[in-house]
C-alpha cells in the first residue's frame, strides 16, 4: 500500500477532489518542469537539433516500460482521436462486416469508426449495458466471424466498469478481429501488459491517469502495422530527420516502429517534459501498488454506498480506481448544488455519480462524501 501522496499535490486543504478521471490534478513536479520547460523558448539559440528528439525518446521509453512494449511500438499522439484515426487507416473492415464498440462509449473512441463503416458499407455493431455490469460476458456474443474490429476502453469511463482485456485479446485473435483499446481511463492507475493482451493499437491521452498534461498522449502499435499509413505525412518522422541540414533531401521512408505515426511538432517544449515528470512518478510508485491502493479507497466507498441502499457494481466486475453510485430514484435535485457548496468534486453520469478517487484521498474526503449524500437523501 502505498502511503498518502497529498504532498506531491498543490490541493488546498478544503477541496475534496474525487474526479481524477475528469482530470486529474497536476503534480508538483509536473508543474515545476513545466514552469522551466514553457520558458526554454525564450532563447531559442539554445534549443539545438538534438533537443527536437531526445527527450521525446526519453518519455516514448517510459511509456512502453508502462505496458510491457518497446519503445519502438510507441508513437507520440495529441488526443485520442487522433490514435483511433491512425487504427481506423490500418485495419482491415470489407462491407457487411462489423465494428463492435461499447453502449455510451466515449465519443473518440466511436466517431471514427462511424465512418469507416460507413465508408467501406460495414456496421457498427453496439453492445448494449448488461444489466448485471459483466461487459466482458457482453462482449462475447456478439464478437463473431463477422467481427473485423472490436474498438473499446479498459473500463467503462461512466462508472469504471471493468473489460477483462486478456480474454477479450483471446477472443479477437480467435476470429482474427483487431482489437483496438483506448486506456485514457485506465493506464497510470491499472496495470496494462500488451504482452498479456496482444492487442493492435493502445491509446491513451496523458491528462488523466497519467498524470500528464492536455493536448498529449501516446499510441501502442502492434509490430504487425509499423508498415502501415500514418494520419499525416510530416518532416520529423522521416529517416535522418535529425539531419536538419539535409531536410530537403526528401525521403519516402520512416523513422523506425511506430514513430512513422507520430504527430508532427511531436517535440513539444513545454508539454513533453511535463509528461516525462508523471511517468516517472507513475512508474516509481509502481502501477500495481497504485491499483491496490486505490481499490481499498473505493472498496470503502462502495462499501458505504451499499449501507445507504445505493447501489454499485460487484468489486470483481469494477475497477479499483474509480466506481459509480447509482440513485434508484435518480441524484437528488439538491445533491449536486450541496456537493459544490463544500468543494467536494465528482461527476455525475445519468442516475449515477462517478467516483475516481487518487493517493491524494483520505479517509476524510470520503466521511465528507457521505455526509454530503446523506443531508440529500
């Protein structure tokens, strides 16, 4: 278990925040480098050519030692729409076969797939909320031979329920379906082993498990696409780009692995060494010790919302990290307007209220939780 971590954090003493995957709060360190980085550009005479690069490769590396890849399978990303585009342009989907996505799935996780299907006269193949919150049982039958892509997250991001990866990775393989995953949700708070999983492309924007800042994130791509057609064609993920004197030296081929899909202007002088500064972090307290942590803290909370007859998903079909509460007559109308009168911070998903709680919680942040719903109930 991991101790309380509330001093690595600029959180003033009468904010609860339990909304890490809204977006999390900024570590001190993140917001030190990013502090010194955002003024490197005050004199640019000191920003060499290496400096577009090394650093870049620094943070790639972190990032696959987070999921078990090499830094080779990794590409550097600004949003998660963009990773999901760059699947949609390497997967193969022929008419009347099917992409299968997640009832209230996030939307970047769904629009480009509506439309490739509806470019290539395929189908989007909706799995509805089980009832009972198993979505891995869910997902099993309707992922057949007619499947092409199976695009969904690590958990549901409205109220953390869990997608066992492993088996749904089997599962795909099984019927030859690209499995396409993205972990913005999850990654930084759940452990994540492509080695276990298997899967075609990972994606997952830095600014919420992972510490990190906006505008920022990174892309797993499976060794069998490092040949496949980048989003966009820029100069720095060209062989020798390094060679800034020969850049006019046009060259059809890439950089190695999965740079090829990396966004241009990728060397980011304020965000990158922000998202070095987190993954370190994430990587020092280790992502298993974060998970156990986490999980006692939304145990408890799960464990107190089932005392006041509310209900949550089974602890073996949930995250750790996050959980939602569901009213079976819907939030209170006054609950919202009580939760902002004492700075308590969630979000509110339908008839449920999301809870993602990190080491900066306490003990005291959840009996303050709960004396807030019981005023409303």
């Amino acid at each position: 278990m991991i101790p309380n971590q509330k001093h690595l954090f600029n959180i003033p003493e009468d904010i609860t925040y339990l909304n890490c995957a809204y977006l999390s709060p900024q570590l001190r360190s993140v917001t030190a480098a990013g502090l010194k980085s955002v003024s490197s550009k005050e004199a640019p005479w000191l920003l060499t050519p290496p400096d577009f690069f090394t650093l870049t490769e620094k943070t790639r590396s972190l990032f696959a030692e987070l999921i078990d890849a090499r830094a080779n399978d990794i590409a550097i990303i600004p949003a998660v729409s963009y990773g999901v585009s760059v699947a949609t342009l390497n997967v193969k989907l022929e008419a009347n076969q099917a992409v299968v996505v997640l009832e209230d799935q996030f939307p970047s996780n769904v629009y480009p797939w509506r439309e490739l299907v509806r470019e290539k006269g395929a189908k989007l193949k909706t799995v509805a909320r089980p009832q009972d919150d198993d979505w891995t049982a869910a997902l099993m039958d309707p992922i057949d031979e007619n499947t092409a892509v199976v695009a969904v997250a690590g958990c549901h991001w409205t109220d953390g329920c869990i997608i066992d990866l492993v088996k749904l990775g089997q599962r795909c393989r099984e019927i030859n379906a690209a499995l396409v995953i993205d972990a913005t949700q999850s990654l930084g708070a759940l452990p994540l082993s492509v080695f276990e999983v298997q899967p075609d492309f990972v994606i997952a924007a830095s600014y919420k498990w992972l510490l990190g800042p906006y505008s920022l994130g990174f892309m797993y791509v499976n060794p069998n696409y490092h040949d496949g057609i980048p989003l966009e064609y820029n100069w720095i993920n060209r062989k020798h780009s390094e060679d800034f004197a020969g850049l006019v030296k046009y060259r059809n081929d890439f950089q190695t692995g999965a740079r090829r899909f990396d966004v241009g202007e990728r060397s980011n002088f304020a965000l990158m060494p922000m998202a070095f500064a987190a993954l370190r972090q994430i990587l020092d307290w280790q992502v298993p010790e974060t998970a156990s942590t986490l999980a006692g803290l939304t145990e408890e909370i799960a464990q107190r919302a089932t005392d006041l007859d509310l209900n949550v998903a089974p602890t073996h079909l949930r995250a750790g990290h996050m959980l939602g509460i569901r009213f079976p007559e819907g939030v209170p109308d006054d609950l919202i307007d009580r939760f902002a009168q004492n700075k308590i911070y969630v979000s509110v998903r339908g008839n449920s209220i999301r809870i993602s709680p990190h080491l900066y919680n306490t003990k005291e942040d959840i009996d303050k939780l709960f004396s807030t719903v019981l005023e409303s109930l």
